[in-house]
C-alpha cells in the first residue's frame, strides 16, 4: 500500500512488525523493496522523502530531463565553495520523489568497467564484486528491448551481452540524427585515436560508440515505474512518501555491539515523529549525501564531529561522510551550418508542440531522445607525462580516463542567454577523479542540509585539471576529423579563445561543474577494520561496528566507477537483496 503522509500510514505501521525497512526509494531502495517483498512471508516499509509523483510529464519524457534539476523533485543542494573551480559553489542535484535520482537524472545507462568492479572486489577482499560475478545482475536487472530497426543494425550493440527478461527498461536511441553518419565516418578517419566499440556495456568501455539510456518505448525507465510500482500490489510492502527519516537509534546491545533496528522519521520539519523497529535490518538507500547525513546524525561516524555538535556517539566510525568522489563535466559550443540539429526543439515552438503531440500520441519522435546518440570513453596515453609525477588513479586498461558527449545542440548547463543559430556540443568530463571530498553536518537539525564539499579537481598532483585538459583537446581533435568540415563552421564562446594548456585549464576551473555521480560517502571496505581509510562499510555492506543496519546505494561505492552510476548503483542493490536474502 502506498501512504501519502506518515500520518496517513500510522494506523498500519502502528500494529506492523517490518522485517526490513529501508530508507530511501531511489535506484537501490526500488531494488530493495522489490526483491525483498518476494518472498510474501516478509513483511517490507520503505521510506521516501519525495513524493509519489513518478508520473509526472516531466518525468516520463526523456527530452524534458533538464527541468528535473532544480524543480520540486530535486533536493537543490549546494556545494560549498570549490578551491578547483575558482572558489565557486555550484549546485548538486538529486532526486527527491518515488524512483529518486534515477527520475530526474538523464538516462545514461552504463554497466562501468570490468575493471572497476575487479578493484572492488580486491579493496573489499569479496570476489562477489568482481566483474564475472555482477555479470549476472547486469542480466538480471535489464530489459535490453530495441526496436527491429536497431536491432538489424547489430553493429550497434551486442545482443549476447543483454538480456530482455528484466525489470529495468533500456535500449539505444530509435531516432537518427543527421550527425550519425558523419560521427560515425569521424571515427573511421579516425580510428587510430578512436577505436569503435561495438557495445560500451561489454566491459571494455574505450572507443567510440552508441550510447544506451534506461528509456524503452520512448518513456523513461526509473526505479519507481520498474521495480516499485510492480510490487506495490504485494499485501506486504507499504511505501511511505513525502516522510523524511531523521536518524537511526540504538534499539538494543548485543555483548557489546549496538543494535541499530530503530528508524525515526516524520512528515516535514514540523510534523510528528514516528519511531518503528525493524524485525532483521534497517537498510539505509537515501543515497550518497542522505546515507551518510542520517548516519551521523544518528552518532554513527567520526566521534569529533558527534562530539563537537553534541551527538551521543555509537560507534567511532571515521570514514562516514569522507571519501566523496565524483565526475567533473564541462561544456564547450560549436557553430554548425547545418539548420537540421536538435536546437529546433528549443527554438522553434510549432516543431515543439508538433513533437510533443506525437510523443503523447505515440511515444515517439524527438521527445524520445537523451542528450546524444554517440560518444567517446578514452584513456590518456601511457606515456603521458602526467603519469612521472601521479600513478594512474584508473582501476585498469578498460576503464577510461575521461568522456565526450557529442551532442546535436546548443547545450549550458550553467544557464545563461542561449544565442541565435545551430551548434553541436561537446561534453567532456573526467571519470577517474583522484580529488576526494566530503559531507558533513552543519547542524543536528535533520532538515538543514549537510555541508557538501565534493572536492572537485583539487587534487595536489593535479591529475584531474591535466586530465580535464586532455579531454577537451581529444573532443576537439575528434571534430576536426574531415568529416565535420561541412558541418562545424567553429568553436563559439569564451572557449574558443583557450588554446595553450594554461588557458584550457583556466577556462575549466571557471566554467567546469559536474555530471552528478556522487559516490563513496560510505565507502565499504575489508570486513571489520575500522580504521580511517579502511571503509564505513563490510563486503557485505553492513554497517561496522553495529548490528542490524546496512547502507545499500552509491555511497557504498570504495572507487566510483568509471561510468554513469545508476546500473553500477542499481546492481549493486540486486546483489545486496541476494545478500540479506541469504541471512534467512
Ligand atoms: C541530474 C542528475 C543526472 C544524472 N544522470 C545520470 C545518467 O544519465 N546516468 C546515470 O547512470 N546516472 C545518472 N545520475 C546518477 C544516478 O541517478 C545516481 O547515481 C543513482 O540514482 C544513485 O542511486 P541511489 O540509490 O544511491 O540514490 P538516489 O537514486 O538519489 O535515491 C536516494 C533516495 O533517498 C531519498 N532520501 C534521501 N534522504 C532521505 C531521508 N532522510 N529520508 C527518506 N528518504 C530520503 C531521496 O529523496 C531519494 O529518493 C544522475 C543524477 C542526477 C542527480
């Protein structure tokens, strides 16, 4: 059953005893909550924050993916100011609605790296991790459904590596754009740089290739309309929106462990507090600034910071909060002369209200598309000088260093007046971040949001901004290949005018932001260590140091992978069913 208000659901939780509940309804939480209410003998809450609203237009269009960010269904953070980014803060997106981030993000749909999963599984010293074991999750967790007419251009992708069964919509782009072929020729004059993959979600990701989105039928795939509202049928899952849990509390001592079985949540900062207790687990999926917020308002996390807000410490838990790692992205505008690109959408309001007519029709046309039908995943050089002074923070040989996005528009995420004219934008963001960050708490209220510091290219040994730099002079280089010449008349804007490294990387520090993959917060670790660096979290994703309570979503994450982090986030929640399923 689905409850609109913790007063609303009181009656029934009052007179319940949950097995699980688990917080948060984003990509792990919808996992959870379908995977364990299964098995109909156990009894499952789940705990959103946002609101029911996964229907919402907005919502299931893939086009209008940008007016997620910052509307009601967006936590509008905060960073604080950023050392890397010229001391600007910049805002941080995440979902805050039934299906969380995975309904307001834009659709990527990436596996990551067999070699990010491989250093998983050796920081972790769990082989459940690696690459040949998640395997079965990535099968397990998709629909891979694509139209005959994709499908016959199997060169696209590799049909023996999806499977069509799961819950999770997915699928390459069913409309061309006029700059398909010509990337594609791009490729081929340049293939020596840009190899062609034929499927980025094989486990090498590197080269050039199609890019697939959790869209199916030309509507967004989500956690809410895959995996929780298929379950909310089931006599034994009650879904709780628009409450916001507060912290988790002792709920009693085992030798001399706490048991923390007890969530407190409530509706709005002026509502009633409610307190339930699970039967087996409280499982935290808030995500990666939710997770760690309610942890160490709870007392679970580094005992100076419980100490100096005066929060009663449970367990001394150092990396709580620390760790924080995410993916910087910067765009740069190039002028076409073509009129046949994507801005029409925008700028031309009777093909808008044309196209918009035939996705409500029929769930196709434009309004289907993601931000680019093709892309490039690279690493630098292996003898790239960059790597005499800093080891290569990449897990390995099929992980990339950095992305381009070629997208068939003008594109700002920054905002701004959009110019006149035709422009293909050029996307180019770092994956393999050696800069660290953190969250913190700015107050024991649990409705002043934390202090977000996500540390963006503030490395010391500079990896990041050299990195950064290539990727722009890479995407630059792929748009010079002769196939654009009748295309791309030439770089527009202030980017146009950096062409030495030093006025590259100025342009970045004072243009960059982020693709919003925040990661590692909670990091998991080898078993039972606690130590700083040694992860909040066991391989089994409990939590160290207390009995009773897991966090299953990206802040889990040791190393964010080298991709988007909705599949990596969404499997590692599929394993995480097993895993708690098994302590049966
Ligand atoms: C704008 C944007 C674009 C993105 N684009 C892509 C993309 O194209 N491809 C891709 O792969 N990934 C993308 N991502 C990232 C991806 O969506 C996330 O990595 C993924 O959703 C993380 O899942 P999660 O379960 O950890 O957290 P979330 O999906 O964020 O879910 C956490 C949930 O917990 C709820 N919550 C938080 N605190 C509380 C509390 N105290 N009480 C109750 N509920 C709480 C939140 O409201 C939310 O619903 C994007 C993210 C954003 C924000």
């Amino acid at each position: 059953t689905l409850y609109q208000s913790a007063d609303a659901a009181a009656a029934k939780t009052s007179r319940t005893k949950y097995d699980y509940i688990i917080v948060g309804a984003g990509a792990a939480g919808g996992v959870l909550a379908n995977r364990l209410s299964e098995d109909s003998t156990k009894k499952v809450l789940l705990i959103e924050a946002g609101s029911s609203d996964y229907n919402n237009t907005n919502i299931r269009i893939p086009w209008l993916a940008p007016a997620l960010t910052g509307s009601t269904f967006d936590w509008n953070y905060t960073t604080t100011p950023q050392v890397g980014l010229n001391d600007r803060s910049i805002g941080y997106a995440r979902g805050k609605v039934l299906g969380g981030s995975t309904s307001i993000n834009y659709m990527i749909y990436t596996r990551a790296a067999e070699d990010d999963y491989n250093r998983w599984a050796s920081v972790t010293g769990d082989s459940g991790w690696n690459w040949n074991n998640m395997f079965k999750y990535f099968l397990k967790l998709e629909d891979f459904t694509n139209s005959p007419q994709v499908v016959s251009a199997s060169t696209k992708f590799v049909p023996s590596l999806h499977n069509t069964t799961g819950p999770l919509g997915a699928g390459l782009p069913e409309v061309t754009l006029a700059t398909d072929n010509i990337g594609l020729q791009a490729q081929q004059q340049l293939s020596a740089e840009f190899a062609y993959n034929q499927d980025v979600n094989s486990g090498n990701m590197i080269g050039f290739s199609w890019t697939p989105f959790s869209i199916q039928n030309g509507a967004r795939s989500d956690s809410a309309r895959d995996y929780i509202q298929p379950a909310l049928s089931r006599s034994n899952l009650d879904v709780i929106v628009n409450a916001q849990v507060t912290k988790v509390v002792q709920t009693t001592t085992s030798g001399k462990t706490p048991v923390v079985r007890t969530v407190q949540f409530q509706t709005g900062s002026g509502g009633k507090s409610y307190s339930l207790t699970a039967n087996r687990e409280v499982i935290l999926s808030a995500g990666a600034i939710g997770s760690p917020q309610i942890l160490l308002l709870s007392g679970i996390g580094p005992v100076a910071q419980s100490k100096s807000l005066g929060i009663k410490s449970l367990v001394d838990l150092p990396d709580v909060g620390q760790n924080l790692q995410d993916h910087p992205l910067l765009t740069t505008n190039f002028q076409v002369s073509s009129s046949d690109t994507l801005d029409n959408l925008i700028t031309n309001t009777t093909f808008q209200t044309e196209q918009l007519a035939q996705w409500e029709a029929t769930q196709t046309g434009d309004f289907t598309l993601g931000a680019c039908n093709q892309w490039a995943w690279e690493r630098l050089p292996s003898n790239d000088t960059i790597f005499k002074s800093v080891s290569d923070p990449s897990s390995g040989p099929t992980a990339p260093h950095y992305q381009l996005i070629f997208s068939d528009l003008y594109i700002a995420f920054a905002g701004g007046s959009r110019p006149d004219g035709h422009f293909l934008t050029l996307i180019s963001n770092l994956y393999t971040p050696v800069s660290r960050g953190n969250i913190t708490l700015r107050s024991t209220n649990a409705f002043d949001y934390p202090i977000i510091n996500p540390g963006l290219l503030s490395d010391k040994g500079g990896f990041d901004i050299h990195a950064m730099t290539e990727a722009l002079k890479a995407g630059r280089r792929f748009l010079s290949a002769p196939a654009w010449k009748s295309w791309i008349v030439g770089e527009f804007g202030d980017s146009a005018s950096a062409q030495t490294d030093a006025e590259i990387e100025s342009f970045i520090r004072q243009n960059a932001l982020v693709v919003n993959h925040v990661s590692g917060t909670v990091g998991m670790g080898k078993a039972n260590t606690i130590a700083k660096g040694s992860g909040a979290l066991n391989p089994d994703l409990t939590v160290k140091g207390v009995i009773g309570l897991r966090v299953v979503d990206a802040s889990a994450f040791p190393f964010i992978p080298a991709a988007h982090t909705q599949v990596p986030t969404y499997a590692l929640a599929e394993r995480a069913a097993d895993l708690i399923k098994a302590c049966d």
